[in-house]
C-alpha cells in the first residue's frame, strides 16, 4: 500500500517548478514534498483496490500556499468530482476514501475563520457517500473527537494519527 497524502496549510506549495525557461538538463530536480509518497491533492487513484481522493489546504485566512476560497474550493472539488465521475467500478462506488486537510463545513469543532470547513467537501461526501472521509486541520488538543457521518459515510478526524479499520 503506498503512502498517500495531501498538503495541509502549513505546508509548503507542491506544484513543481516552472521548467519552461530552464535550460536544459540531464537530470530533473526530486518531485516536492516527502520522497516515496504519493501527492492525491486533486486526484483519484486506486490503492489496494480502493478509490480514494484528495483535496489539501484550508480555508483562506493569509498569505500563503494551500489556502482557498469557499470559491476555489467549489472549482477544484467539481474537477475532481468530473475525474472520479468518469472511473469504472464494479461494485457501484466511484470513491471510498476522501482524504483532505480542512473539515466539510458543518462538522468541525472549531468556528474561528482559519478552521470553518469546506462546502464543497460536504457536498462531495453527500454526493458519492464514501465508506470513509478522514481530515486534519483541527487540533483536538488531546479532546477525544466523536467520529461524525454525513449520510452513510464515516467523517473523523484523524489529528494526530488514527488507525481505522474498513
Ligand atoms: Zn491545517
């Protein structure tokens, strides 16, 4: 099973570099981000015969990379909600895992404007109603956080790390 991730707002950005200007080279610079893992950030793969996505970053609240408006948000969730539209299936589920940084928008614990949660990834989960939607970005601060669902699907958040059966 690989590593996969996404980029919380902490992080620096991921997007590679602009090569189009640089001369050329026998060997390219290492991918950003840690090495021998696998970025989902706007992507579907399939992992041990599971579909999951991702979407990184928070809620704007400063300069920054991986900060979005409700907005953004809304445009990089409906190109990844197209991207798993189009996946083939066998047992009927287009997506069984999301895996993002900031909470749906409903559910996180804390309402300050760095840590309100995404509409859009609300509306995913009702959408495609994944076995599991795990995020990050709210610190519990050693609280245990009840796990949440949003129609069938698990919503937890998985600060610091969780282990979860499916
Ligand atoms: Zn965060």
């Amino acid at each position: 099973m690989p590593l996969l991730y996404v980029p919380g707002n902490h992080d620096p950005s991921l997007e590679p570099p602009d090569m189009s200007w640089m001369p050329l080279r026998t060997e390219l610079p290492p991918a950003p981000g840690p090495q021998g893992c696998v970025n989902i950030d706007g992507r579907i793969v399939q992992a041990n015969g599971l579909r999951i996505a991702g979407l990184g970053g928070s809620i704007r609240y400063k300069a920054g990379p991986n900060q979005y408006s409700q907005a953004q948000m809304r445009w990089r969730a409906l190109k990844l909600e197209f991207r798993t539209r189009l996946g083939r299936v066998r047992n009927g589920r287009k997506l069984d895992i999301l895996v993002t940084h900031a909470p749906p928008f409903g559910l996180a614990d804390a309402v300050d404007s760095a840590h309100v949660g995404f509409v859009a990834f609300a509306r995913l989960i009702r959408n495609f109603q994944p076995l599991l939607a795990v995020h990050g970005h709210i610190h519990p601060y050693g609280r245990q956080i009840p796990e949440r669902r949003i129609k069938a699907a698990r919503v937890i958040n998985v600060v610091p790390s969780r282990m979860i059966e499916i």
